[in-house]
C-alpha cells in the first residue's frame, strides 16, 4: 500500500473542495511540469551508436543510419520518426530502432521540449504536435512515424492536422487529451468542479481548448496505414483509448497484448516484430 500516495490524494481531496480555483490552477502548474530522470546504462549504447544533433537550438535530436546509408542526412525516403512519451527521452525508444536500421531504415528520435538533452522547463501534448511538425518541415518526409504514450497522442494530432507519413504506429497512446486530463482527475481524486477548473487551467496555460486536441475528431479522413498497440491491462492510459482510435481511422488494426503494462510494451519482442513487420512491408 503507498501511503504517499493516499496521503497525497486525501490532501487533493480536501483542497479541491476548499480552494477549487487554487487547487487546480497548482495543480495544472505540475501537471505541465515534467521531471527528468537520469539516462540509464543502456541508453548510453543508443547515444553511442546513434548521431546527435540539434533540430533547433532548443531541441535536440539524434540519428541512427541504417545499413547502407551511411552518408545520409536528411530527407531520405527511408527515414523513420520515433516520438517518446511524457518524462522520457529519445534514446528509451532504442529497442526499435535495430530492426528497422538493419532493413536499411534511418531512424530520428527527438527528445521533445523539457525532455532529455533538449531545453525547457514545462511541455504538453500540443507542443509535442507542433515538434513533429517541426521534424517533418526541417527534415523531410518520414516513410513511418512512430509514437508511445504522450508521443502516440502528439503523432495523432499532428497527422491529424496535416503532417504527412506513409505509415504510422501509436503506442499505448490516448485518443483525447481532454480523456487524459480527466483520467488524471479521477487518479488524484478531484471533484467535479475543480476537475473543470483543473481543464480550464490547461487550456489557458497551453493557448488551445483540451477539446481541439481529440484525435477521434482530427483522424474521421485519415486513412494512413495505422497499427494501433496497447496492453488490455495499461494502468496510465487505458486500452480502450486505442479501440476509439480504430473505430476512425479506417486503415487501422489493433495488436491487444498482456502482461507488459505501459512500459514494458516497448521491450517486448511480440512488439517490435510486429513493429518491424508492419513499417517493412509494402503497403
């Protein structure tokens, strides 16, 4: 039992009913804060392996060339995306990236503002959306895009909203940003009230409406190749977050796994294969 965390939600509780406005508007503040933690040991193989360099002053990126592109930069039609999640970092996507490099692909993987080596202090999901829009105006096409969690959800939007892919692959990732938000309520226990307060919070903090960012909505034309993977028993964003996302897009199938959770799906060789299968085959 975390008592932490039953501490935290009691505080929350009661603060939400004594101070709605205060409450969430804090409350927001954090939620839009994300924390960075130190790189692990084997990330230090991807940097290693991989070519980094700045999309921007502010925004870092780094590259892994596949086989036979070893003079390659940008643009070329073999080029792959990857977009993590929330208080993650390019190089934790790194277990895809050998298949795809070994079929000749060369693979991008940003660390989004306020996340990993790149600068910042706050981020959110739309300004993860404008960053693959960025990576796709600096660097060219990308044959796939491929997004886990915050990263799937920022990949929706910003396809959604014009970015251009041959395929694309979203991960545990949520179908609204509005259903995140009130995932996250319920989570620490607000009321009904200061759960609005808390989205109106967002929202002005962010520049647009929460509901703007719902791929349900931004998808219903998309027809881009689409394979949707979640785990039946995903605690941080619920499996059937993906099962809204298939119901629109009309070239979408879903891959249901059991057993890794949010995280651990990255790592599991059902995945990557199904990954590496999906991106290198012809459509």
């Amino acid at each position: 039992m975390n008592y932490a965390l039953m501490a935290f939600r009691f505080k929350t509780q009661l603060s939400s009913w004594v101070a709605p406005t205060q409450t969430a508007q804090k409350l927001a503040e954090g939620f839009l804060t994300p924390k960075r933690f130190a790189i692990k040991d084997w990330e230090h193989k991807a940097e290693q392996q991989g070519q980094r360099f700045q999309l921007t002053p502010d925004i870092s990126a780094i590259r892994w060339l596949g086989k036979g592109e070893e003079n390659s930069t940008a643009g070329s039609n073999k080029q792959i995306l990857l977009v993590h999640g929330w208080e993650s970092r390019g190089t934790q996507l790194f277990a895809l990236v050998e298949g795809l490099i070994s079929q000749g692909y060369s693979v991008v993987a940003i660390d989004m503002p306020g996340h990993g080596h790149s600068k910042g202090e706050t981020s959110n999901a739309y300004i993860f959306s404008q960053t693959v829009t960025l990576a796709q105006q600096v660097l060219g096409h990308f044959h796939a895009i491929i997004g886990h969690s915050m990263g799937a959800g920022a990949t929706s939007i910003a396809v959604g909203k014009g970015v251009s892919t041959d395929k694309m692959v979203l991960i545990a990732g949520p179908s609204s940003i509005e259903n995140v938000l009130r995932h996250f309520t319920r989570f620490v226990g607000l009321n009904a009230k200061t759960t609005e307060k808390f989205i109106a919070a967002i929202s002005h903090i962010v520049g647009i409406p929460a509901s703007d960012m719902d791929a349900t909505r931004l998808l219903q034309q998309c027809n881009v190749p689409t394979l949707l993977i979640h785990d039946e028993a995903d605690l941080e964003v619920p499996y059937g977050e993906s099962k809204r996302l298939k119901q629109v897009i009309s070239n979408a199938e879903l891959l249901s796994t059991q057993g890794y959770g949010h995280r651990k799906i990255l790592k599991s060789e059902q995945v990557i294969k199904a990954i590496n299968d999906f991106v290198t085959t012809a459509a």
